[in-house]
C-alpha cells in the first residue's frame, strides 16, 4: 500500500489544490478555464508527440493491451446504449452516464503511470492514450448526436471537429514519427519536453479548479451507475480482458489503471457543446474524482 500511496497521493493533492485555489477565488473562473484550455491544446498535444515519437513501444504487448483496454470500453458501451438506452426516455442524460461510463481523465492516469513505474509506465500509458483517446472520442460524438438535444447536427461536420482534436491529431502525429522512424530532430525534442513538463502539473491543478460540489446530486441512478460502474466494475473486467489477451507486468496494470481512472474534465465541454447534460455530466465528474481518491489506491494495492 506505501508504494501506490506515494505515487497516487501527490496527484490527488495536486487535483485539491486546484480546487482549493478555485475556491478561495484566486484567480477567477475565466482564468481557470484558459488554462485547461492550454493545457489541453498545446502542452498536452506537445508531451503526447514527443513521447509517442521517441519511445521504443517493442517492449510491450501492444495490440494485446490495446485490446485489453478498448474491449471492455466498447461492450459497456454497447450494453448502455442498448440494455439502458432501451428504457431510458432521458437521452442527453444517457448520454453523459454513457461519457462517465468510458472517459478517462489521462492527466491522472499519465501522472500516477510515471510515479508507479518510471519511464516504462509512462510510456505504455501514452500507448493507452493512444488507444482509448480517438476511441471514447469517436463514441460519445456519435450518441451525443443520436440522443443530445443538439441531433439534428450534420454527423459529418461533429466527425470532422473530432478529427480536429488535438489529442486525437497529438497522437496519430506522434505514432507517425515513430512508425516511420522519422523521430524528431534534438531541437524539436528539447522544445517539446520543455512544453510537455507542464503539461500534468497544471492539467491536475486545473482538473481540481473545475470541480463543482455544489449541486453534487441528482437522479440516484443516473449518478451511482458511471460511479461503481467505471471505478469498481470496468477495472475488474478489465483484468479478465488482460487474462483472455495474456497481458502481464505493466502492460496489465497501465491497462486496469486507465480503465478504472475518473471521467475527464473535457466531457463536460463536450456535453455542454453537443447536447448532452452538462449539469449530470458536472456532477459525474466530481463525485467520480472525489470517489478515485480512495478506490484507485485501494485498486492499485491490489495489483502492485
């Protein structure tokens, strides 16, 4: 437990210190949201790049982790959509149970992958972001127009913004370098990884600035289903998934990890842009990373 402790506790407190900065008014609202806004488009992007492009990925199982992670996502997708969504008459609701349920935030799961593991485990969780990222993405546009208040939206022109994403164009740039054995020439590396470094410290720190524990309620079951759901049921199922594709060592625990990770910041955006619910959405993501404070520990304990 001491080890999971020392690598998750940090992030944690990093997420409370954004919330407390938030609170205390620090620096307002509009502030906060031009830093995740940076983060999200350019530190971010530029951290992804450098090390997708540099890494030597011949060292892990990559399809069968790929497999590992995105399996589970897909089936308990599938199985909301079709099992909840059935008798569900509220769609942006479904929707934004459907982002709680297979979003991960990758500040977190970046961050606690390198304190665990080092190097090794901060570059399977690029690999892991890889997978999930254009994934999660592609799937929540797609029921966000199917069953947002915003439908009628040309599904070509939402596909088109997905494409544009700078987490999604961040990584099918950096596997390009690197399948291409292009790489990145020394100038380009050293301004990247100079970018990259604020990337987690001030994407944590603007994930905590971005809870909002006021109004933390709302229809039970819509609430407690992406919370047990994602942090407790989809973790576990993942673990089978890493059996059923003989994943094992770090490959395995990155995978379970990001599967088991909070809702990221950027559903609520997605749900406030396309229809979904924002306010459940909201809700979602704070009670998931308050919840994360102790079921990823506890989880990881288990594994480590």
């Amino acid at each position: 437990m001491g080890p999971v402790l020392n690598a998750t506790l940090p992030i944690f407190l990093l997420i409370l210190v954004g919330f407390f900065l938030r609170w205390r008014g620090f620096i307002e609202r509009p502030a906060w949201e031009a830093v995740e806004k940076l983060t999200y488009v350019i530190l971010f992007p530029a951290l992804l790049i450098r090390t997708l492009a540099t890494t030597d990925f011949s060292a892990f199982q990559v399809l069968p982790i790929i497999a590992s992670i995105v399996l589970p996502l897909l089936v308990t997708a599938l199985l909301l959509l079709t099992l909840v969504g059935r008798y569900m008459s509220d769609g942006p609701a479904l929707t934004s149970m459907l982002q709680g349920f297979i979003r991960p935030n990758t500040y977190i799961g970046l961050a606690v992958a390198a304190n665990l593991f080092g190097d090794a485990g901060f570059a399977a969780a690029t690999l892991a972001v890889a997978a999930c990222v254009p994934m999660v993405n592609l799937l929540s546009v797609i029921a966000l127009n199917r069953y947002g208040r915003n439908g009628s939206r040309s599904l070509t022109g939402l596909l088109i913004a997905l494409i544009k994403n700078p987490l999604i164009v961040a990584c099918v740039v950096g596997i390009g370098l690197n399948l291409t054995g292009i790489g990145l020439p020394s100038i380009s590396d050293s301004f990247l990884e100079i970018l990259g470094r604020a990337a987690l410290p001030l994407g944590l720190i603007a994930v905590g600035a971005g809870l909002e524990l006021r109004g933390a309620n709302g229809s039970l079951g819509a609430l407690v289903a992406p919370v047990v759901g994602k942090l407790l049921v989809l973790p576990v199922a993942t673990a089978f998934a890493c059996i059923l594709f003989g994943v094992t060592g770090i490959g395995a625990y990155i995978a379970i990890l990001f599967n088991a990770l909070p809702a990221a910041s950027s559903s609520f955006i997605l749900a406030r842009q396309l229809g979904g619910d924002a306010g459940l959405m909201a809700r979602i993501i704070t009670i998931q990373t308050a919840a994360s404070m102790i079921t990823l520990p506890l989880l990881l304990s288990l594994l480590v």
